[in-house]
C-alpha cells in the first residue's frame, strides 16, 4: 500500500539534511538552510557525515566477510546514498539477506526504488516501522529473516532522536533480547564531547526538526553492555578500524562499536 502522508518540505528533516551534508540531492530548501546553518555552527558535520558512512561501510564488510553473518536488520535506514548495506553485504556475501526499516514517507518512497537487490542469490526488502516499537519490527522482520540464525542489528545514527537515553536502551535490549546467539550490534551516534556539536543539535531542535540528543561517550559504551565488543572497542567512528591518518581526522564527535550476543 502506498504511503498517504504527506512529506513534509517546511520543516528540515535530519535524513535530508545529512543527504545535504553527503552531497546528495534528496533535500528541500528548509534542509539546505538547516545544512547550511549547521556547518556555519560545526564545520566538521560534513566530515562526520562522511565518516559515518565509511563507519558503516567497514561494519558491515566486516560482519560479512569475516564474522559470516548474512542477515542484516537496518533500522532508521535514512535515504539511500553511496554504498548502502545491501551492496556491500552482498559484494562480500551474495546471499546476505537485508531488510530496511524506516517510517519517513520520502525515505520509503526511495527505498522502493533505489534499494533492489544486487543479486540473484541474497534479498533487499524494507518494512515501515518506527524504531521505538522494536516489537512491531522484530514481527515484521520473521516474514524475511531466519531468527533462528545470527541477525546484525544496525542503528546508524539514529538514537539519538530517542527522547531519553532510558528509551535508547529499552529499544536496544528489546531488539538484541529478540535475536539469537551469534548476533551483533553495530551502533553508533552522537557524542557530546565537543560542545560546538551539542550547540548544533541544540539550534537543529528550534527549527522544528525531531530533536537529536548527543549522548556522553560512556552512555553510548553503555548500550553494548552485556555484548563482546569487536575491537577496538566503542570509539570515535574515525577510529574504528582505521589507520593513523584516519585517527588524526577532525569531526569525531561520533562514538560507535560492533558487539556480538553471546
């Protein structure tokens, strides 16, 4: 069926915005200024937005080539940009089955069109859902998914809209208490250790947006509790994975990690 609500071009919405900041070209007036009015406040949210893709990118390859998981649950997709999870999970692994969840109608009407399938083997879906009703998303998701089976749980970037960070890990247990052993947790999300990001986040929520909440990096270490963190552990996203000259790199105000579900 399709989505009957209207998209909203008045008020900024942070998954255009970020499709600004990456250069894309999925985004209205009111995404260009709050862009704009972003990286006036924060230079570095351009890097960071680029930095979170490539975060992405080194997770899921390496969920996929080297740890063998091949099925992917992404949830708070966001628009559809370079290298999406479907296609590096199926370059690394033809039949990694992905399913994409998001509730925004333009994120939707996108994934309709751009977030086919790579090969003959795997499967790309995506389901409607709101992240705060893991419940809904962990039934959906048993019509494509093997639940009997490890399960990767992604959520790039997108808790910090969670009101409290109370919610953030009643959302997070829900998800990883419904999936079995062998499962993991990729995650990352803002950070308040540079008070010109929270500045921004702050502007963002008077344009009308959904607030973004920037968590202290010991709270967003605390979601994986309970779960065997990859190394090197919950870090600046440039960190991850990286070299030397990627460390040195501003725009870290994003802390993240891969755990695995006992």
């Amino acid at each position: 069926m399709a989505d009957k609500r209207p998209i909203r071009t008045d008020i900024p919405h942070s998954a255009r915005i970020w499709n600004y900041w990456l250069g894309g070209r999925d985004y209205y007036e009111a995404d260009r200024m709050a862009g704009e009015a972003g990286v006036a406040g924060y230079p570095e949210i351009k890097a960071m937005a680029i930095q979170s893709r490539q975060f992405l990118i080194r997770a899921v390859q390496y969920l996929a080539a080297d740890a063998g998981i091949r099925q992917f649950l992404d949830i708070g997709t966001g628009l559809p940009t370079m290298q999406n999870t479907h296609e590096v999970a199926q370059a690394a692994a033809p039949e990694s089955r992905i399913v994409y969840v998001d509730n925004d109608p333009l994120v939707l009407a996108h994934a309709r069109a751009l977030l086919v399938n790579t090969t003959d083997e795997g499967v790309t879906t995506y389901l409607e859902a709101d992240f705060h009703q893991p419940d809904v998303i962990l039934a959906d998701a048993r019509n494509v998914l093997n639940f009997n089976k490890p399960i990767a749980i992604l959520f790039i970037g997108v808790l910090g809209h969670a009101r409290s960070y109370g919610e953030v890990r009643r959302v997070v247990d829900a998800m990883m208490d419904g999936v079995p052993s062998g499962s993991y947790l990729v995650l990352y999300d803002g950070a308040t250790d540079d008070r010109a990001y929270v500045r921004m986040c702050e502007n963002y929520a008077k344009t009308g947006g959904v607030p973004y909440n920037p968590r202290s990096s010991a709270e967003i270490t605390g979601i994986f509790e309970g779960l065997e963190l990859v190394e090197p552990g919950v870090v600046p996203i440039n960190h991850w994975r990286t070299d030397e000259a990627a460390h040195a790199i501003r725009g870290t105000s994003a802390w993240g990690g891969v755990g695995r579900k006992p």
